[in-house]
C-alpha cells in the first residue's frame, strides 16, 4: 500500500507539474536591498557571517574538493544529486548570475535558466531569509576565489529527473513569504526562530520526512536518520529529547560539539558545528536555545535510554575500573583499546570530548 500510495503521488504530482509547466510565471522581479543593508566591506563581512549560519561550505564542497565548487553526492532513494559551484567562475559557477537570479534560487529553487533545483538545496528553508540576507550572502560570494569546476550530472529514476514535477511539489512545501516576526515574542527569541527555522534550517535534519520526502510538521525537530547518522530530537521531551539539559549545556554543545555527561557531536552535526555553529557569536547561540525551549515537545524512537550513572562505574577512577565490573572480552578489549582515551570512568582523558557519560552513540 505504502509503494502504491507513493506511486498515486507521484503521478498527481507528474500530472500538477506538467500543468504548472505551461503556466507558471516566468518573469524575474528585480529585487534592491533595504536602507539598511550595509555596503563595501561591512557588507562582504556580513555575507560571510551568513554564509557560515547557512552551513554553505558543508553541501558545496566535495570530499578533499576546492570550497564551495560543489560536487558532493546526496544519495537518495531514488537516485542521486550532486551540489553545484558556487564560486565565482562565470562559466561554471555563479559568476555570471545577476543578483534577481541568486535570490531565485534561494527563495524558489529556481536556476538561471529557469529550471527547478531539487530540495537537498534547503529552500524550503532559504525561503524564508529575507532579501537582504539572500544580498549578504551574495556579496561574500564574490569575493570568493573563482574555481572552474563544471557541475557533476545528477543520475535520478523517472519520473524524479524531470524537474518541472516539483513545481507542483514547492506549491504543497515551499513557503510563500519570507520570515514574519512573532509580536508576541522578544527580539531574542525571533531572532532564534529565525536562525533555527531559515538560516540555520535545522529542521532539514532533525525532522522526519513524509513519503513526499517534505518534512513533517507534526514531527518537527523529532529526530530523523540523515546519511545513516541519528539527527536526535532537540524538542524538551526529557526521555528523548534535551529536556534534562540546561541551557548552558545546549549553548556548549552547540558552540563545542560537547556537552558534559551528554556526550560528543560526531557525523554530520560534528559537521555542522565545526563549519557553521561554532562560528556565531555567544548572543545567537543564546536565541537559538532559547528558541529550541518553546518548540512544542515530541517524543522520538530514535534516542536510546541513557544511564548516567551505571553500577559498572560505580566506584571506577580514570585509571581503575569500577568494583561491579567483570572481566569478559568486552572488559579485555576496552582496557586494550578504550581506556586509555576514555578512562574506566569514562570521563575522558586528555579531552572532555572523550566522554562516554550519556552519549546517545
């Protein structure tokens, strides 16, 4: 039934974007940025602050590749995507683009020359940066070192290759306007929503999807499996969530990639903190945790049950083990491998990253 229902989908949505093909606006509205927008090199360093909360350089650059020149696979159910150049290289980068053309795609997921981008770009998320932004972002761009790389041919299963079916797929899942500020909350706390919901799009890993593969909204920030790694529930749940962590905590882990006796950051959040997250200052991490306190609790099946305190390390100290342990081959094989970074405690040794205490790993 479940392949069926994603067969009857997909038709629809076949049906939706051939319609949506004939009919859908092909102007490109010029687009100015705000009394507010700073220029020259304040606005360069602006766009560069940006760049880093958007996790830019994470999705467009390759493995051992020149930053930002693409060529990182996405491997989906359904074939695979690469990201494209954006450096700017006029002939295989985004030199050539007018500002109109970059904000676009950001917004709409809509290339220079008019096709569809497919959503492993997050616009579902982009589109809520404001213009001004989408500018900054830009403007650092360009002062990037051109690199000549030609983009890598995405190999996709019918129909998923023919692009103008997402037309009818970003009328269902693409926001329409950008962020609207709350009235009823506090700079702080928009500010947050902001940079969790657009800039920083969290929920494009820590929500599961549907069988349209769009996040789920009922879900949201539940935790999902992301490049076979867990991107846990940040709701306050406090079984499987980071409702026991403090706010101090959060902004650590966030700022670190460490937590203490909450574990250590590995795979794409590792990723993420060390590209991005470790580069925003202290006040918006601060709106960040503040934001991620309200988000409405959910519970999630992906989190393991922890023990913080385990009988086994009753007792134990870096260099001996706790009095309930037992030797077995496990015990030889964490004194052989393990210990010795980690500690009988498991406290760490020559870094607190090497805590075990609470890891969901």
């Amino acid at each position: 039934m479940t392949r069926r229902r994603l067969l009857l989908n997909v038709c629809v949505l076949t049906a939706v974007g051939v319609i949506c093909f004939f009919f859908w606006p092909h102007s490109l509205p010029p687009v100015q940025a705000t009394s507010a927008q700073p220029t020259g090199s304040a606005l360069a360093a602006k766009g560069e602050y940006l760049t880093r909360a958007a996790d830019c350089a994470a999705c467009h650059t390759a493995p051992g590749g020149e930053p930002f020149a693409g060529g990182r696979a996405f491997k989906l159910p359904f074939g695979t995507i690469y990201s494209t150049n954006i450096t700017p290289d006029p002939q295989t980068g985004i030199g050539g683009w007018s500002d109109a053309e970059f904000v676009r795609a950001v917004h709409r997921g809509v290339g220079r020359n008019g096709e569809d981008l497919y959503p492993a770009f997050p616009y579902t998320s982009y589109a809520l940066l404001s213009t001004d932004d989408v500018l900054a972002i830009r403007a650092y761009l360009s002062t990037l070192r051109p690199v000549s790389a030609r983009n890598v041919e995405n190999t996709l299963a019918f129909p998923f290759n023919q692009r103008y079916v997402l037309r009818a797929w970003k009328l269902l899942f693409v926001p329409s306007q950008p962020w609207d500020p709350s009235p009823t909350q506090d700079a702080t706390w928009n500010r947050g929503a902001y940079l969790a919901e657009a800039l920083a799009h969290c929920g494009e890993c820590h929500t599961p999807r549907n069988f349209m593969f769009a996040t789920k909204s009922s879900m949201k920030y539940a935790g999902a499996i992301v490049d076979g790694w867990k991107a846990y529930n940040i709701t306050s749940d406090r079984e499987t969530g980071i409702g026991t962590w403090s706010d101090d905590e959060i902004e650590r882990y966030l700022a670190t990639g460490h937590a203490p006796a909450h574990g250590t950051a590995a795979g794409g959040m590792a990723e993420a903190i060390d590209l991005s997250l470790r580069h925003l200052t202290s006040e918006d991490i601060a709106a960040l945790t503040r934001y991620l306190r309200t988000v409405p609790t959910r519970r999630s099946e992906l989190a393991a049950s922890i023990d913080y305190h385990p009988t086994t390390l009753s007792g134990a100290t870096a260099w001996t083990p706790g009095r309930d342990s037992k030797e077995s081959a496990g015990f030889e094989l964490f004194a052989s491998a393990c210990a010795s970074c980690h500690g009988w405690d498991g406290n760490g040794q020559q870094t607190d990253h090497a805590q075990l205490r609470g890891s969901q790993a």
